[in-house]
C-alpha cells in the first residue's frame, strides 16, 4: 500500500471504528447501566414498540410498559405448584400491581450514584412496585421498615425474615419479584442533560477536526509536515471524507417515542389504547454533525481542487537566437546569446 493509500485509509478506518465503539456502548448502556430492569432489561419497551427505548423516552412511560409486560407474563405462568392461599394471594397482588401502574406514581432515585437505581421509597414518600405490593398487605410501617435500611437494595440483596414470610405467602418467587421490580431514574433536577454529546462522538469528531485543520494550516504548495504538496491533499482528501462521513452517519439524532399509553381506568388495553407520538430531537449531537460535514466538504474541495485541477508549473520560454548579425563592412559576425523568457503559473 502506498503513502497516498495509507493516508485516506487510515482516518476512514478511524472514523468506522469510533462509530462501532458507539454502537456497542448504547448496546451495553441499552441493556445493563440504563436498562429499566435487572432481570429482563428494556424486553418490555421491546416487545411492545419493537425497539430500544430513546434517550428521551419519559421513565414513567419505560416503567408503565414494564410493568405492564410482567404482569402479561407472571399471568400466564403456571401455578399448579402453588397451595390455595398462594394463588389466591398471586392473584389479588396481580390485581394490585395492575391498579399500581395505571396509577403512574412512581419513586425516583433520589440518592444513589447510579443513573438508574431501585427505590424503595422516595424522599416524596412514593414507593416502588414491590413496596407497594408489600405496603398494600402488610401495611406502611412494614414497608418503611424495609426501606430504612434496603432503600437502595436489589431484591436479591434484602435480607430480612419480614420480607422472606411475605415473599413465601405471596405465591411469588424471588425471581419474580426481581422481575417486577424496576430501576428509577434520579430525580428531575439531577437528571442528565438529554440534549447532549456522548463522549465517544465527541472525541471521534474532536480528532477529525484537528485532522482537517492541520490540512488547512499547510499550505497548498509547499506544506510544512509532508515531503510533497500531493501527499499533502491525499491527507486533506481522507480527512475530509472521514469528517463527511462520520457526520452524515450521525445526522439523524431524533427519538419517538409514544406518551401516554394507557387510558385512565382500562387496565391491559393492548391495542386499543391512545397513543401520542412525540418525537424529540438532540440538537447538540445534530449540530456538531453538520459541522463535521461542512469542515469535510471544505477539505474535499480544497484537496480535490489540487489535486485534480491543480495547476502544474510550467515552464514557457522563448527562445530567440541571432546566429549572425552583419554589424559592418570588414566586422565579424558575432553570436547572440539565447534570450530565456520563463512564466511560472
């Protein structure tokens, strides 16, 4: 490969594994760090929308839907295994849980690091679906027992002779009960900015600008970093097309999602429920996108100018020569020297 090849190879290459850096980071965000759910992650929003939700997708309608697509499931589940009292109990805390999230109060993390995070009870006194599930039957004083100390806590990680007597008169199993319960986003005034640029993109389009601008800084015909005014827009055209096209990869930064999905009093109204699609749109990301196609298109011009209608330098002469002059009567005649015009373009 070539030095030409090499240099509009390499920002390309660059660029491409900047956006799988990306991709596999909202995988990894999408299902783990911002899932909704420990056990199932964002299957609910997946199943009934048929994809991730977006960044600005409302919690209460990611915890709606969740909640919502594990009452679905825990439904249809059999309970041949179960005594009397346990499927009885099963069912009314079903009921319960349905009344729950049709309600839409949820808690929100108002205390932990973590950018979702189960919430027992909030500092509003609103409490999570499990906790509501367990105030409902055993009281408010139970369930605030459980959160003084297990606020925070993961179902699996609550450890306490209270909560396993509930759980096993419940007709739910631990797994279960993990699967309902959600994570909740920081409260309102600590939530992350949505209108925002992901570190990966940022640095992706950081290099690529600093890339373009170290072309535009040299100068056309006698550049300061390379050994050849060629070499020297090869760069600038690889530049240039990895800004282009990690811009244009990148333009379309908007996210629908479908507010308020569930009629007041008309619990599991699968298809026939109202749906209002919002569709917002991540003006920063967008922004920045432009400017790495316009920065591009400029590098492309500039490079692909000199380097397909570049001007070479030419060398014109005319070349007059007066092989003899008769100067007089008896005078030798004596050479001219050649006269040399030259015009450089």
């Amino acid at each position: 490969m070539n030095q030409h090849s090499f240099l509009l190879v390499f920002p390309i290459l660059f660029a491409l594994s900047v956006l799988y850096l990306m991709e596999s980071k909202k995988e990894i965000t999408g299902d783990d760090d911002y899932a909704v759910n420990a056990v199932i992650g964002d299957r609910s929003y997946i199943h009934y929308y048929g994809e991730k939700p977006g960044e600005n997708v409302p919690d209460k309608i990611r915890i709606q839907t969740h909640l919502m697509y594990v009452e679905e499931v825990l439904r249809k589940r059999s309970t041949d295994h179960l005594s009397e009292e346990q499927k009885e109990n099963r069912t009314v805390y079903m009921d319960l849980l349905r009344d729950y999230y049709l309600k839409g109060e949820f808690p929100v993390n108002d205390g932990h690091s973590d950018p979702r995070r189960p919430t027992f009870i909030d500092g509003n006194g609103n409490i999570c679906a499990v906790g509501y599930l367990l105030e409902q039957t055993e009281g408010r004083n139970t369930a605030e027992a459980i959160n003084a100390k297990y606020k925070h806590a993961f179902i699996y990680e609550i450890e306490s002779p209270v909560f396993d007597e509930w759980m096993q008169k419940s007709g739910f199993t631990i797994d279960e009960l993990a699967m309902i319960q959600p994570a909740y986003e920081p409260e309102p005034d600590q939530k992350v900015n949505r209108n925002e640029i992901d570190l990966s993109y940022g640095i992706g389009s950081a290099f690529l600008m600093a890339t373009n601008t170290l072309y535009m800084v040299n100068k056309s015909d006698d550049p300061k970093i390379f050994t050849s005014p060629d070499t020297n827009h090869w760069f600038g055209l690889a530049a240039g097309t990895s800004s282009v096209l990690l811009g244009l990869l990148n333009l379309d930064n908007s996210s629908t999602y479908f507010d308020n999905p569930f009629y007041p009093d008309t619990p599991n109204c699968a298809g026939n429920c109202v749906y209002q699609e919002v569709t917002e749109t991540n003006r920063a990301r967008t922004a920045l996108s432009v400017a790495n196609v316009g920065v591009g298109l400029i590098s492309i011009l500039r490079s692909g100018y000199h380097l397909v209608f570049k001007r070479e330098v030419k060398q014109a002469s005319k070349q007059i020569k007066l092989s003899t002059v008769e100067s007089g009567y008896m005078q030798a005649a004596q050479a001219v020297p050649w006269v040399r015009v030259q015009v450089n373009f």
